[in-house]
C-alpha cells in the first residue's frame, strides 16, 4: 500500500479536457519553476495552458525546482505534505520521466502565442531540424538575475521582430508562437494534455 500511495509513475493517465482555444493573450505573472534565484515564469497565458510536465535531459540542463503541486503524487505523500504544512499551492504539474527535472513543458495549442519566461537579453536564434524538417527554432536568453546562465526555449515558431540583442520583459515580450511539434515527435505531455502534448519546451 505504502509503495502504490508514493509511487506517482503507477497513477493512471488523467481524462484529457476539450482542447482549449489558441490564445495570444499575455500571461499573469506566475512562476512554474526556480534554479537558485532565476524563477522562471509560464510563457503562455494560463487560460491557454493544457498541462505542465517536467522531465530529465541528457543534455546537463540544471535541475530545475517546481514551484507548484505534483499532480499525480501518491495518496500519502499528500497527506504527509497536508499535515506537515508543506503543500504548494500555483499550477500543478506532471513528472513525464524519472531522474533529475531538468526541462520544463508548458502545454498549448499549436498557434498559441508564446512570451519570454524570463527577463534577459536574446542571445541566440537557431533553427530546429527534427526528423530533417525546420520545426520552429530554438531561442537562448541570458536572464538578468543569472547571468551566467542560459535560458533556452524550444518548440516556438519566432516573431519577426525578434533579434539578437534585444531586451526582453517576462510576460510582457512576445517570443513567437507553439509550433506543431507533435506531428514530428510524440510529446510524453501527451498522456496528460490536449493537442496531442504540443508544448513549449524549456531548459
């Protein structure tokens, strides 16, 4: 019993909802997950967010802290968090592998308009070649809090107006937009959000 009730992998997949409507709306300040001092807030307007995952890398990304509540936590691993007093509370999330959380996945629908997670600077724009196809690119950002770090954010279809060199706000700077990812590549967010797990990818 005690084995099932921690043990978030044996949790069934969740019902998906009705798909939710592609937004360009900003989004409300709201931190998804920190590395030391950098908090990384959500890219996407949290009416367009379908779920959120985190997962391991081989890449050695740091690892990353979720701030909100694990979704499909076992039974008494919730009920010791209740009565210790160290339940979370923002958007909860869903462990899409094991190991160490070093990426983050914002779910949206694909056309849902993406903003900058942190403040920074844009330090690099690269295209993304899956399965010998241009999906979107992959955005760097040195954030203004850790500037020894990089930021970078996948999965997003580049606005026009965005260079290298320029200045971005959280929340406030417009990145681009979700690209369809999943028609390349099964997204494990999948399991858990509408629009096959499309998502925005962030290390």
């Amino acid at each position: 019993l005690a084995l099932t009730a921690f043990d978030g992998e044996s949790s069934p997949a969740v019902s998906r909802p009705a798909p939710l409507p592609v937004t360009s709306a900003p989004p409300d300040p709201q931190v998804l997950a920190t590395v030391g001092n950098l908090r990384i807030q959500s890219p996407v307007a949290q009416g367009g967010v379908t779920a959120v995952g985190f997962h391991g890398s081989a890449e050695g990304a740091l690892v990353l802290k979720p701030v909100g509540p694990q979704q499909n936590e076992g039974l008494l691993a919730r009920l010791w968090h209740r009565i210790t007093g160290a339940s979370k509370s923002g958007l909860a999330w869903y462990p899409l592998s094991g190991g160490p959380l070093r990426t983050l996945d914002v779910g949206a629908v694909a056309g849902t308009d993406v903003y900058s997670p942190v403040d920074g600077t844009v330090v690099a724009i690269r295209d993304r070649i899956v399965a010998g196809a241009k999906v979107g690119a992959a955005i760097e950002l040195r954030p203004t809090s850790a500037p020894s770090l990089v930021v970078a954010i996948e999965n997003v279809r580049p606005d026009r107006a965005l260079t290298v060199g320029a200045n971005v706000a959280a929340g406030s700077s417009k990145l681009g937009r979700v690209v369809n990812i999943s028609k390349y590549e099964k997204q494990a967010l999948a399991r858990f959000a509408t629009d096959r797990g499309n998502n925005v990818s962030i290390e």
